[in-house]
C-alpha cells in the first residue's frame, strides 16, 4: 500500500499534517488504495496525496476549478492540478482544500437524480 510507505517515507511528518488538515473537515473520507491515497467529500473524489523526494504532492481532481490566486498548481492533465509542497502551510492548502470540497458539495446539490 502506498499508505505504508508514505509513513515510513523521511517526509511523513509533512504527509501526516496534510493528513490531518484533510481529515479535519468534516464528511471528508481516507481511502486507501494500492498507489495513492485518495481524499472523497459525498463519494466524490476530491484529491490525491502522496510522499515525493522532494515532499508531497496534494493532486486536486477537479483543480482546473480551483482559484489559484497564489499561482502554484501545476500539472499537464485537463482537469487535476497538483500542489507540490516542501514545508506546511495551513493557509494555503486550506485554501485549495476547501474549495475543492465546495466544489463537490455544489456539484452534488446540482446532481439530477
């Protein structure tokens, strides 16, 4: 499991405080899976985090969405942008974080069933 060794990787420490701030918000669920670990608000995925040489990479699944006022998503794919992180810092990953999970509150309030 990637889980597995995101904790035993030398940047566990940041992996666990990005962990948590996910965690934090309420309706956000942990899924892990074989090559990543995924983050889900209402069974809809909102991002992807993972240990690098460098620190952690956040993936947001619909980060094409996201306001990027501070300029620091990247990621050649359509829809996911990636924030690629060295050091902690709450206010900007709270600052993706929770527009990501409003963005997948409001898209299920619009859901047609």
């Amino acid at each position: 499991m990637q889980f597995d060794k995101d904790i035993q990787s030398k940047n566990k420490d940041l992996f666990l405080k990005i962990r948590d701030l996910l965690l934090s918000n309420p309706g956000i669920t942990e899924i892990k899976k074989e090559d990543i670990t995924t983050y889900s608000y209402n069974k809809s995925g909102v991002c992807h985090i993972k240990t690098m040489p460098y620190g952690v990479a956040i993936s947001f699944l619909k980060g094409s969405k996201l306001n990027d006022i501070f300029h620091l998503l990247h990621d050649n794919r359509e829809s996911v942008k990636t924030l690629s992180l060295k050091g902690y810092n709450k206010a900007v990953i709270n600052h993706f974080v929770k527009q990501a999970i409003e963005i997948n509150k409001n898209e299920s309030l619009n859901f047609n069933y």
